[in-house]
C-alpha cells in the first residue's frame, strides 16, 4: 500500500490528526478488502483519488468522533486493455461494488462512495486537458497494487483546462444548488436533517464561482490549498468589482480543507435561504460571465444564453444512439448528449426558483421547451417547480445523496459515466 503525506500533513487531509489519519486509514482499508473480494484475481490496483486522493478531504473532529464530509472517490483497475472491456466488467461487478460501499457508507457515516471500474486502456487514453484527468494524474493514493496506472497517462506537466472544463463545472455545482433548494422546501425536522448538506452544497458553488473566475484568468491549480494561495495573493491587487468574490473564495475554500460542524448546526431556515440565494447570485454572476467569454458574446442573462445554446447545438448521432442505449427516457435523451443544453437547462431552473416571481416564471417557461415539459407552471408553484427539479436531478446522478434526497431509487447511469 502506498500513502500520500508528509510530516507537516494529515495522510489524507491537511491538518495531521492522528485520529483522523486512524479512523481514514481503517476506512479505505475496509474499502481495499471489499474489492479485492469483489473483483478477485481480475482486480489490478485501487486509486484513492478526489480530495482525500490528494491529501485534502474535508473531515471535522470533535474529540475522537471524526465525521467525513465529503464523497470518497475510488478508480478500481481491472486487468485488461481496453475501454470496452471496463464497461462490461462494470456491468459484471457493479452490483457487488455498491454492496461494499453501502456497507463502508454505513459503518463510517460517510455519504457517498463512488466507485469506478477503468482499464489501462483509460489511463493512457486520458484526455489530459480536463479537470478530473489532471485531479487524477496529479493528486491520487495507491491504496493497493504494486503499479500505479496514473504513469501510464499522457506526459506532461499541469496545464490550463479546455473552457468547456468550466461549463462542466457550472453544469454540476448548480446542480448541487438545486439538490440544496430541494431541502429549502421540506418541513421544519427534515430541514435539520439536512442542514450540513445544505451548507456543504453552498459552499461548492461559491469554490466553483472563484474556480470560474480563476479559469478565466488562466490562473487555476489542480490542489485546493494552492488555489487558496492564489486567491489571497489576489487580494492584494483585485479590483473593488471582483473582491467580494474572492474574499468568499478564500472563505470557502479555507472551509472546505478545515471544515467546522458549528457552521451549519448554526442555520435555521431564514439563514439557510439567505446562504442559498447568496451561492446561486456568485454562481451565476461568474458563470455566465465565463461562458460571455467563452462563446465572445456578451448574454444579458440566463434566458438569452438558453436560447443562444437551443439555436446552436446540435447532438452528434454517436451520442444520441449512446443515450437510447443507456435506456434514457425519451424526453431526456436530446439533453444528455448535448452537455451545453444541460448546462442552460440548470441555470433555467436555478432561476425558475417560484419565489422569483415573474422572473422565474420567463426562465421556466424556456425551461419546459427544452424538456417538453407538460406539468404547468405558475407563479408561487412550489411543488410544480420541486417536480420538475426532482426529474431533473434523477436524471442527472440518480444514486448516492440525490437518490436519498428524493427518496427514489433508479438504475440510471450519471451522465459523466466512466
């Protein structure tokens, strides 16, 4: 087994705790043994990647009780070479993966454990100008297996992302906001119960709206605590304009690597919507900026790019047959193979929010065309916008938080896939 870490660093976090480092490690240990069972002699290594891969998952500690925040993330290398040959053994083993992280889920208190089947065929053939191939090359833990497979992956140094990088990451965390507005309607008890979801959601898209504006400035790092250095040498030079964001920036990004559970045990309803409404207004200020630059043409607003976006795009037939072989439902199969018509279609829904008055009612209505929506939509219709939110987050990552949120099961697969 091979461990990420330093002397000055936590093993898989940046503040060295031994109890965190304990309790982590007897985690991903009982994660490497239910694999190995699972998988067997087919099995080739198992990465520890996302932020506990690069040493800065998001724990909080009180006394010897360590809660885990975040998702654990784990690549599972199946021996073989080609991309083909992954698919079918994710079909073969994923029933068996998901009992393991279901069992780990439970005995660690931990809220989601992905667990992706690659080949070598992946590594060598990773698109090196996107975010999670970076995050992986760079920043990842051999939990177990003498090779590690992230050398197989294209030569070269860190580079600036692709912009459709930052559309991606727009499309994902205003998904996570409209996951947390859905906890915004529920009654009183339930809302407590997912207060720390809530504040978790909020705070991604806060980083995402900084992580926007450093893509921008071709100044984004692969590593959170480099990206929080960057951001507070800017505040020594960002303009009056830009300096709200940053400072929130450096907030966020200073929670997310030592988080506090006193944060959001402190939100009752009225903050938890103004904490909301604050992370969607720098979200979609930031976003839609980057995607004026991005396409150089400067939208007025959401309805405007939504519409730009329904003129201009047009789905490949390879990504349309791949959506009907996934078993899509027929209205959602245009928008899974077109990722800028989902990304239009989240900030639609963002502000379709029914207390935004006539205002959500203009972008809803755009929405329901893009998804030949039947359900009417009226001015203060909660429940009508919640369903229409509720379709669109099953479709989107129907298991894990989403899955437990709605209180639905699907077989889905995500739309990122493997």
């Amino acid at each position: 087994m091979i461990v990420a870490g330093s002397d000055s660093l936590g093993r898989f976090t940046v503040r060295s705790i031994p109890v965190v480092d304990g309790y982590l490690a007897r985690c991903f240990e009982q994660i490497v043994r239910g694999v190995r069972e699972a998988v067997g002699p087919r099995l080739s290594s198992i990465l520890l990647v996302g932020g506990f891969g690069r040493g800065e998952g998001s724990v909080t500690v009180n006394g010897s009780d360590v809660g885990i925040v975040n998702d654990v993330d784990i690549i599972v290398v199946i021996k073989g070479i080609t991309r083909v040959w992954a698919k079918l053994m994710e079909r073969r083993y994923s029933k068996q993966l998901e009992k393991v992280a279901a069992e780990v889920c439970s005995a660690y208190g931990i809220k989601q454990i992905d667990l992706s089947i690659r080949t070598i065929s992946n590594f060598r053939t990773a698109d090196m100008r996107t975010i999670e191939h970076q995050e992986i090359k760079f920043g990842h833990t051999v939990l177990w297996g003498t090779e590690d497979p992230c050398e197989e992956m294209p030569a070269g140094v860190w580079s600036q992302p692709v912009q459709s990088e930052g559309t991606r990451l727009f499309r994902n965390r205003g998904g996570g906001l409209l996951l947390a507005a859905t906890y915004l309607l529920r009654d009183a008890s339930s809302f407590l119960s997912s207060r720390e979801n809530l504040f978790v959601e909020c705070n991604k898209a806060v980083i995402a709206a900084g992580d926007l504006y450093l893509l921008l400035n071709d100044g984004y790092d692969w590593s959170y605590r480099r990206r929080a250095t960057i951001a507070k040498g800017l505040l020594r030079t960002v303009s009056s304009r830009d300096r709200y964001l940053v400072e929130s920036y450096v907030r966020a990004l200073d929670w997310k690597l030592a988080p506090s559970r006193s944060d959001w045990l402190a939100l009752d309803e009225e903050s938890g919507l103004a904490l909301w409404i604050r992370a969607r207004a720098l979200l979609q200020r930031h976003a839609l900026e980057f995607e004026s630059a991005r396409f150089e043409r400067r939208f007025s607003g959401w309805i405007e790019y939504a519409e730009f976006i329904r003129a201009n795009s047009r789905a490949k037939v390879a990504d349309l047959i791949r959506e009907v072989l996934r078993g899509r439902s027929p209205r959602w199969i245009h928008i899974a193979a077109i990722p800028n018509l989902q990304a239009a279609l989240v900030a639609l829904l963002l502000f379709g929010w029914p207390h935004d008055g006539e205002t959500g009612e203009l972008h809803m209505s755009i929405a329901n065309r893009i998804v030949r929506w039947t359900i009417p939509h009226g001015l203060e219709s909660e429940s009508e916008w919640r369903a229409k939110v509720e379709e669109y987050l099953m479709f989107w990552h129907p298991k894990g938080e989403v899955g437990r949120a709605i209180g639905l099961a699907s077989g889905l697969p995500r739309i990122d896939g493997v």
